[in-house]
C-alpha cells in the first residue's frame, strides 16, 4: 500500500472522529469562556451570525455579537449554538480560540473570515448582510419574510421559531421583508466574491402571492448577475395547483425545495397543522415532491425532514422512498427553537443522527445521487451528510495537504 493510500485512511478514520466531534458541539452548543466574543472579533474581522429565518441559539440576547461558524482541526465546520448552560465552551488563550469539550479535551479551533460583501449596502441602503447570510462553502441564504402567516390561525408547525426570531432580533439585525432588488443586488456582490449556489425561503405566504414573489426574484437575480442559470432553490409550500411548480422551472431555478418535515401521516397533522390544512395533507405534499422531481429532474428537489421528531425507523422510510422518487430527502438534527410550541424538549442523542446520517449516505449511494446534486439542492452545505461525502469522496483539503506531502517525500 502506498504512502498517499495510508495517509488517507488515516485521514479518513480522524475526520469520521471529528464528525462525532461536530454532532456533539452540533446538537449541544457553547458556552462562552471570559472574554472571548471581543477576541473574535465577530461582525469585524470574522463573520458574525445574522438571524435570517431561525435561531438556534438558546442564549438569545440580541446584543451580543456571535460567531457563526467554528472550524475543527481538519475541516469540518460546526454552527456555532450559544448556550451558557451546558459544559462545552468555546475559549481563548491569548493567542489561538479553543472549543473545549464537556470533558476537558480542547480542540483548537479557527472563526471564518467575515465576506466582504457584508460590508456593503443595496441601492436603498440596506445592509447586504442582512439580505442574504454566507452559508459557508459558496453558498449564500435568503429568508424573504420572517413572517408566516400560520401563526394568524394558531397553526404554526410546533418546531418552528420564525415568527419568534423576528420579535427577539428585528430591530437590532434587520429582520425583515426582502424586496426582489435588494436580493438580486446582493446576489450579484456575493457571486462576484466567489459565491456560487444560493437559496430563496421564508414564512408561510398565500400561494399566488408566493409564485408571483418568487417571479420577481429571479428575475432581479438574473437582471442583476447576468446569469440565466444562477444556480438557485426555491423553497416553497406545496401548492394545491401542482402545475404552478412548472413557473418556477421557467423562472430560472434549477433545483426545488418543499420541506414534508415528518414522514409519518399522523405525526404531519400533529406538528405541521397549518400546512395540513392549507395545503392539501401529507398526501399531497409527497405528490407535490413527485410531481417537482418531473420538473425539475432526478436529484433536483429537496425535501428536509425535522431530524428527531418521529422515530428512526419511520425517518428512514421516508428517506427511502421519497428517494426512490428522485428526492433529495434529508433529515438533519432537530435543534429545539427558542419560542417555538416545542421550546424546551430535547433531541434524540447525536449519535442518533449521525446513524440517520450515514444510513441517507447509503440510500443515496444506492439511488446514484451524486455530490454536485446534495450541493445544488441544500441551503447550507453543513449537514453531517455533506461531511460524509466529502470524506468518502476525499473533497476536504486536508486530503490534498496530505497528498503534496507524500509527493514531496517520496
């Protein structure tokens, strides 16, 4: 065996480690050690977090500047949850940030760079960074409207913090409505920074009102990029006229997103009332997956599932066949939103998602998607399932590194 194919098992079992790491700093968050927000810098130097759509941070106070992201040893990158309650802590040491583990081992690890367009304004003065938030890895993220309007009805889905975010962090990180100009201008900033994927989402809308929004966006997106294809999701409720999802695919989106949230029938009247009720059931959403994938292509829609909120088994059923379909279904870990009906609860183990995550990894093996369709398909390319096929497919760095290392020893 030669030194690159024993370097790279080696370097393959140290990042399935560090994935077990990040499912754990994923699922249970940090508390902050003395000091350490004015060494990062966050909002200066490094990229901060800008609420958008959720929060995940059980620690909500809108005034503290927070980092977004956390960088381990060999690449993987983990969203930083802020949570003073439990033992893992990120620290500083005068010289280099550590993310401390609850059992004293410390990792050291690096806050991304802040993007440069974040520093700059649209056209009516809008801060960009407030438009559309850097996802890491090229892509860039939209929430439109941080109001939905199921909560008129008292039927919100029972995990969903959206409205809740708006009320806690409105005022000071400008959440709110997003006009098709501003995204196109910040679009526009962002590709030209190197940013090449990115997705359209927000509340709950009427249906009409929604297609016709998502119109003008393209239409600012493409006006303002020069790009036909711009590489975009839309992310939508499924709508009682499937053949409206056709208006999207002439707009200019390449992939599609109508997120079922929970595969089982009973436990979709439970939690997403509001969606059982204006849309047409879980019946019809599943149909709304199909019917989009006829559209759209094979590995071309996305469909999340709350990771957590219904059992393993019955998850991964609703993996497998939605794949089947041509579905990128996914389930990521629940995080238990602040302000949401379901505050409070706690999430299955991270190893339980991690399991869920290397069992997707299989189903997609077997259905033949490939990485450029998880990449396109998803909204942010941190999901304990993008990890795997990165490793797999040897896609981080360090791999490299470890290549031009070999080389120039041999």
């Amino acid at each position: 065996m030669s030194v690159n194919q024993d370097s790279a098992i080696d370097i393959k079992r140290k990042l399935y480690q560090e994935l077990e790491l990040k499912a754990e700093f994923n699922q249970d968050g940090f508390a902050l050690g003395h000091d350490v927000l004015r060494h990062i810098d966050a909002g200066g130097g490094r990229q901060e977090q800008v609420q958008c759509l959720f929060n995940y941070n059980r620690n909500t106070d809108p005034r503290l500047s927070l980092p977004s992201f956390l960088v381990l040893p060999h690449g993987l990158v983990v969203p930083f949850r802020h949570d003073g309650k439990l033992t893992h802590r990120l620290e500083f040491d005068g010289g280099n940030f550590y993310a401390v583990h609850r059992d004293g081992t410390a990792y050291p690890v690096t806050v991304p760079e802040r993007p440069k367009y974040y520093d700059k304004l649209t056209s009516d003065g809008t801060p960009m960074r407030t438009v559309a938030v850097h996802n890491t890895g090229g892509v860039i993220f939209v929430a439109y409207s941080n109001e939905c309007a199921l909560q008129l009805t008292s039927k919100d889905c029972l995990f969903c913090n959206i409205n809740a975010t708006k009320a806690t962090y409105g005022e000071i990180q400008g959440v709110k409505w997003k006009y098709p100009d501003q995204i196109g201008e910040t679009a526009a900033a962002a590709y030209q920074e190197g940013n090449r994927h990115l997705t359209i989402s927000g509340g709950f809308v009427p249906e009409r009102r929604e297609v016709d929004y998502y119109l003008d966006v393209a239409e600012s997106i493409r006006e303002h990029t020069g790009l036909d294809d711009f590489n975009g999701t839309a992310c939508i409720g499924a709508p009682r006229d499937l053949t409206i999802i056709e208006k999207y695919k002439e707009a200019g989106y390449r992939t599609l997103a109508i997120n079922i949230e929970v595969w089982n029938e009973h436990f979709f009247r439970a939690y997403c009332p509001g969606k059982e009720k204006e849309c047409g059931g879980r019946d019809h959403w599943v149909a709304a997956l199909e019917y989009g994938v006829g559209v759209f292509g094979f590995g071309r829609v996305r469909s999340n599932m709350v990771g957590g909120l219904e059992s393993k088994d019955s998850t991964l059923e609703g993996i497998d066949y939605l794949t089947s379909k041509g579905v990128l279904a996914i389930s990521p870990a629940w995080i238990p939103n602040p302000g949401s009906a379901l505050e409070g609860h706690r999430s299955p183990e991270p190893e339980w998602h991690l399991d869920v995550a290397k069992k997707t990894y299989e189903i997609y093996r077997k259905r033949g998607f490939t990485w450029d369709q998880v990449y396109d398909g998803n909204a942010a390319p941190l999901t304990l399932l993008h990890d795997i096929y990165r490793i797999e497919e040897r896609r981080f760095p360090v791999f490299e590194t470890a290549r031009a290392a070999a080389l120039a020893a041999a």
